[in-house]
C-alpha cells in the first residue's frame, strides 16, 4: 500500500521510497524516511496534490511521487 | 553534482587570520526556503548594497554590507535550498560557494546557518551537513517566538554542545539576537573548528545497497532524531491551533478553492482599480512634459528626437511601474503570509495538464494585466524548466494593451447583430474570442514544448506549504522596490533605446520636396475625384468636406507627417514586407504599422492614424477616434477601390495582434529574467510565426466563408 491510498486525516508510516533518482532523493532529504509518521491533511482538487503533515510541518506532493511511497501496515 | 556533501571545504589549511586588516569579513547566509532568511538579511544587512547574477549562471546574488563592533561585514544571502546535494542551479550556486569554487567567488569567512525552529528536524538536514564542510558557523534559529507560542522548547545550550557550534535564538520583529548573531559570527571566525561528526554510526545501520545519496539521508535523519532527542521539547496542543485550522480550510477542496477564487479576484480587481488612476496620472505628467519639452524647443529634428523618441521611450517605460509595483506588493503579501504555496497547491492539477505547474498560475494570471510583472512574477517558481516555460507562454495572454486595438476594430468592423439572444451581441463574443485565442495558444504552445525541447524527466512537485504568519512589511516592501527598480534600471534604458531606433526608422530619410511633391499628388487625386463625381450625390458632399479638412492648417500638417512617414525607411519596410502580409489581407501600410507597433502593440492605433493622414487621436475621445474609424472604413488598396477593412482583415489583424510579440518591453523582460538574449528570440520568433500563421488561417476562412 502506498501512501497515495492513505485516507484524508488518517496517519501512516513510511516503509519505504521507492526509486533512485532525484525525486524518490528530495522525498528522502525533504524527511519521508522509512519509519516517520505522515498525516494527510487533504487533497487539492480534481485529483491534486496531497497535503501532507509529518517532522511537525506541512509538505506537498503529486499523487505520482506519493505512489512511490511505501507505507507499513 | 556533488553526492557527499561531507568533508572539510577546499584549502582549510593556511587561512590568514580574517577581519584585522579592514577589509570586511565574508560572511554568508544559508538555508531552507521559507525560514525567515531574507528578513534576517534585511534585519542584519538592511537594503542590499548589490543585486545580481553569479558568474555564469540565472541565479541571483544578493550582498549587504553592516558593520558590528567596528568590523565590517559583507553578508552574502545564497539561494534557498533543502539540501548541499545540489539538484537545482540554484542548489549547486549555494554549494559551490561553501566550497569555494565559484570562481571570482570567495570562500566565505563565516556561514549563518538558518534554522526554522518551528521546523527544527527538517532544518538540521542542511544544517548538519553544513557543518561538515569545518567552516566557523553560527545557527541562527529563526521564528523562535513562533515556536514558543506553538509550546516548542529548545534547549539551546544543549543543542550548541552537540552540535558544536553556536547557536543563537533570533526574532526578527523583534530585533531579539541580532546582536548576540554578530558576535557569535566574530568569535567563530577567530577559532578553527572541526567538521562535525558522527553520521557514519547511522549509515551502518542503512542498507547498503541503496544508492549513496539515498543511503546518507535516511542516515541523516536518524543522527538528527538522535541530536534533537531531549533538547526538543513539545506540549502537546490543547487542540488545533489557529493556524492550522485555517490551513485546512485554506486547502480544503471545495471552501479551498471558494476562498482561492474569491482572494485572486479581489486581488487583480484592486490591481486594475488601483492601478489605472496612477498610470493615467504617469500618463498626463508625461503628456504634460512633452507638451512643456515641445513648446521650448524650435520645430525640428532635435525636438522630435526628444518628443517622440526619448520622452515617448520613457513614457512607455514608467507607464508600466504601478502595475509591478501592485502587483508585486501582494505576490510579496501572499508568500509573507505563506499563501502563494497554498495556491500552488490548489491549482498544480490544472496546470500539469499542459505541462506547467501550480507555480505558474500567479505570472500567468498576472500577464493579463501586462506580460511584464507577470514575467516577473515568474521569479517565485524555482524549478528551471516550469519558469522558462512559464515566461515563454504569458506573453501569450491577452494583456491590457491588446484591449483597445480589440476595441477599436471591434467597434469599427464586427458588424453589431445579436448571437442568440438579445444582449449577447457579435463584437463582445469576439472580444472574449480574442482572450480566449491567447489562452489556447498559450495552453497549446506549453504542452508542446513541455513535450518537446523541454521533455525530461517528471518535474518533482515536492513543495513545503509554511506554516501561516504575518508577512514582514520590511521584506515585502524591499520586494516591491526590488521589482520596480530592476525593471527601471535593467529594461527601461533598453526600452528607451529601441523607442529611439523605431523613431529614427520612421524618420528618416526626410526629403522635404519629395513630401511637397506627395502632397500635391494627393490633392490632386482628390480634386480630379471631386470633379469626376456628380455634384449632388452623398459621395460628392463626403469628398468636399475631404478637401476642406486637407485644406486647413492641421489637415496639411496630418498629410505631411503621413507622407514623411510613408517615405522613411519605415515605410519602405512596409512596402518590403508586404507579400508577408498579404495573405493576411493587410496593404503594406498594415504592414508599416504593424511594424512600428514593435515597441508596444498600443501604438499601433497612433501609427495607422499617421500613416492614413490623420492627425494625433485620442483613442478615449469619441470625435478622434470615429474619425479614425471613418478613415479606416474608407480606405481602399493603393489603385483599386477594394476596401482594406473587410471583416476577415479586421478579424486577421486581432488576431495577429492577439499571439503576436510586439511588445520591446516583454522581449527585454524576458531577456533580463532568463539572462539571455536566446530566450527573448525564440519568444520573438515563435509568437511572431504563430501570429502570422493564426491571422493567415483567419482571414483566408473567413473570406472562403464570406465568399
């Protein structure tokens, strides 16, 4: 399950980020390392980017980039 | 790129002592976007002392200069970035001046780390890995006021300890640490330290089959968790606080959105309602100074060098300062406040459609008020690729200048019958024809090019949303008086010389006899038509009334300036061009005007006014500009009685002037923004081609159809 499927307002932990380039690096470096827990907050319209919480601020990202995200059941 | 950001920074060794020979230290200020940094830049340094570009690259350089306790500072402000593994020009900018190897650049004296500390663990990445160059740092922790009020303790002290350099709490309003900062900057620089430690103990518990920069991440984060733990301490909130909740409404699918549409209107509304009297006002002092300029100087080329080269130069450019300036003001409101990312947020779908991003909505909604601020605008997007594409499209949307070119040929051409129902008449579906003809094209031209010569890889979308806070009246102002005057100095002084260039063209040669000789040419044909016509018919009265008006003063001045102009290179320019425009159903005099309408598409009525002997008209004024249309409406191809003016020659010139480029000002714009005369040439060619293209579709479509 990745974290794109996550519901609005439930929380998640991270297992994983899949891929090797600078997107899956700036997902790492922005603090979606294996283990953090991430909230998500809502969703921007017509299937938008998701509003993340997690390390105690707000990150955005592209349901594409949150596909990449591995979470633990 | 560099992928271990590690290590002691290049020659450590043999530094000479710094700041004892008055020269000023080097210190430079680095970290996360959205931290507070420029308003610790302005707190610290106050007005930057310079602006510009490093060596080689789009990437702006900010310097200040301060003195604290007598020493003097030169505090160098590098660009935003989350990490010293540099994915972005920007990013690599901020590392090779760590590392000293940007060349005319030096190593700095002394880094401020700037550390959000409502955002204390993400901040330490950059911070963490900075301190592993062994330069002498200080961690300035912004925001902490915030923090407080959020029921964030740090302990400082602690947090110093282990990580081995100072850390000082600062609030900006407040002026809080501003002073303990500069010591701190003075003791460090005196005191060699080591580059920090203690990553290696985390990447042994990573796989190690992952890719090193991945692998020194999730390292990275564990070191952190490890230094923060006891020296962070949260109180729990007693439930949301205010901030947050406004966040979620903020970005609230529907309410979100609701309040995004409502914000933008009420914005671009009070742009026009604010900006309009100022710019008419700019417009009459202009007006104002060119009639006092004119009335002093004697009749000649001197004069109208002045008048109509360098003053209408100037005017064209200072005309445009109360939009930037607006404009600016609340896209500096809005990022202060922390909303411009919200609206990114809300509006990325839409726009990654075509191949932009939610960061393009701001410049591209601006470009409909004027091309220029919207370019501008584009400087908030920080991928490469998203804001090149951006500033290579928003001259596409139809900005206020095109608007009465629309109206006039609207008004003259588009027969006035109802579509449908009684109120919706043809001219006003036209009208928001032409708009949405710009954004089309703008829609189309994106997604091909972002297929295209700008085809990479996915653009990440990875963008903080900042906690919401008071914008800074300090900073936004510094952006407004930033934006204005960068326009002024960089591209008015352009924009006055091309004004100059086109004056010339239009000028000269100047043969007074071959004027004498035209003139009497035209009188003649007029007076043999007026003969030929039979004495009491309609067409007869009409010519009469010709002949009086060529007869006065202003009339005879009118045909002169018009025969000056149809033989000065400017005119033979449009003569030359003429088979380009042709297929578009123009006469070489379109062609003329469309040619010296390059400064700016509104000048384009006054050039039709001279180049069809009228006098100067004033679009505004109902007498004038019924004239020009009368003139319009009665011109005939040069020896035929076919009329120029048809409805699919009104509709081909809209729509040229709809897609095309002629606006020096955006060209410059361009140019300065991207730092490249490149860009400002594809601009110019690709919208010129789809212009022509477009106009030459019109006109043959709609004379098939009228047909």
């Amino acid at each position: 399950m990745s974290l794109e499927q996550v519901a609005i307002g439930a929380t998640a932990r991270v297992a994983d980020v899949s891929g090797t380039d600078a997107v899956s690096l700036r997902l790492l470096e922005m603090g979606l390392t294996p283990g953090v827990r991430v909230r998500v907050v809502s969703t921007a319209p017509l299937g938008g980017p998701l509003e993340l919480e997690l390390r105690g601020y707000r990150l955005s990202i592209r349901r594409h980039e949150a596909a990449r995200v591995a979470i633990a059941n | 790129m560099s992928l271990t950001p590690d290590g002691p920074a290049a020659p450590a060794g043999g530094r000479s002592p710094v700041g004892r020979d008055g020269k000023p230290i080097v210190v430079a200020l680095l970290g996360n976007p959205n931290t507070g940094k420029s308003t610790l830049f302005s707190a610290l340094a106050g007005i930057p002392t310079r602006i510009g570009n490093y060596p080689g690259v789009t990437v702006e350089e900010k310097v200040g200069r301060y003195t604290h306790r007598g020493q003097a500072i030169e505090l160098v402000d590098l660009p935003g970035t989350y990490s010293l593994v540099a994915k972005s020009p920007d990013e690599q900018v901020a590392v090779d001046v760590l590392r000293g190897r940007l060349a005319g650049v030096p190593i700095p004296d002394c880094v401020i780390v700037v550390a959000d500390a409502t955002n204390l663990e993400r901040n330490l990445y950059l911070a963490t890995q900075a301190l592993g160059l062994g330069l002498p740092t200080v961690i300035a922790l912004t925001l902490s006021d915030v923090a407080d009020a959020k029921g964030i303790r740090i302990d400082v002290g602690e947090l110093g300890r282990r990580l081995g350099c100072p850390v000082i709490r600062v609030a900006t309003p407040a002026g809080v640490g501003i002073e303990p900062l500069g010591d701190a900057i003075l003791a460090a620089i005196q005191s060699p330290r080591q580059p920090l430690q203690g990553l290696d103990p985390h990447l042994a518990g990573v796989d190690s089959g992952r890719e090193p920069a991945a692998r020194e991440a999730i390292a990275r984060y564990g070191w952190i968790e490890e230094l923060l733990a006891g020296v962070v301490q949260r109180q729990p909130p007693a439930g949301r606080s205010v901030g947050e909740r406004i966040d979620d409404l903020l970005t609230d699918r529907l309410w979100g959105t609701l309040a995004f549409a409502a914000t933008m209107l009420a914005m671009f509304s009070s742009i026009f309602w604010l900006a309009t009297p100022l710019m008419d006002g700019i417009s009459a002092i202009m007006d104002a100074v060119s009639g006092l300029v004119a009335g002093m100087l004697p009749e000649g080329a001197i004069r109208s060098l002045l008048v109509d080269g360098v003053l209408a130069g100037v005017a064209g450019v200072v005309v445009f300062v109360p939009q930037i300036a607006m404009l600016f003001l609340f896209v500096a409101l809005l990022e202060g406040c922390g909303y411009l990312s919200r609206a990114a947020f809300l509006m990325d779908r839409l726009l990654c459609g075509v191949g932009l991003g939610g960061k393009s909505f701001i410049p591209l909604l601006s470009s409909f008020a004027c091309a220029i601020p919207g370019i501008m605008a584009a400087r908030t997007i920080e991928n490469r690729r998203d804001r090149l594409l951006t500033i290579l499209v928003a001259p596409l949307m139809s900005c206020s200048a095109r608007l009465p070119v629309y109206l006039l040929l609207c008004g003259a051409f588009v027969p006035n019958i109802p579509v449908g129902f009684s109120w919706l008449r043809l001219p006003a579906v036209v009208l928001v024809g032409m708009y949405a003809v710009g954004v089309v094209a703008a829609a189309l031209v994106a997604l091909i090019l972002s297929r295209t010569i700008f085809r990479g890889p996915p653009q990440p979308f990875v963008m903080e949303l900042p906690g919401w806070r008071w914008p800074q009246w300090r900073v936004v102002l510094e952006r407004v008086r930033e934006a204005v005057w960068s326009f002024l100095q960089n591209a008015g002084t352009l924009i006055v010389a091309v004004s100059i260039v086109i004056w010339a063209l239009a000028s000269y040669p100047h043969s007074e006899s071959a004027i004498d000789a035209e003139v009497a040419a035209v009188r003649g044909q007029l007076v043999a038509r007026l003969e030929r016509l039979p004495g009491d018919g309609a067409d007869h009265a009409e010519a009469a009334e010709e002949l009086a008006a060529l007869d006065t003063d202003a009339g005879l001045a009118a045909l002169r300036r018009g025969a000056a102009q149809r033989q000065s290179l400017l005119g033979r320019m449009g003569r030359l061009v003429e088979p380009v425009v042709r297929p578009l159903g123009w006469d070489w005099r379109l062609g003329c005007a469309a040619i010296a309408s390059f400064p700016a598409r509104e000048v384009v009525l006054g050039t039709l006014a001279v180049i069809y002997n009228l006098g100067d008209i004033d679009p505004g004024e109902e007498e004038g500009g019924s004239m020009l249309v009368r003139r319009l409406r009665a011109a005939t191809w040069d020896g035929t009685n076919r009329k120029v003016f048809t409805l699919p020659t009104a509709l081909s010139i809209m729509v040229f002037f709809a897609l095309c480029a002629q606006c020096a000002s955006t060209l410059v714009v361009i140019g300065r923004e991207t730092n490249s005369w490149l860009w400002p040439a594809v601009t110019f060619t690709y919208m010129t081609l789809l212009a022509w293209l477009a106009a030459f579709a019109t006109y043959q479509v709609g004379t098939w159809l009228g047909g």
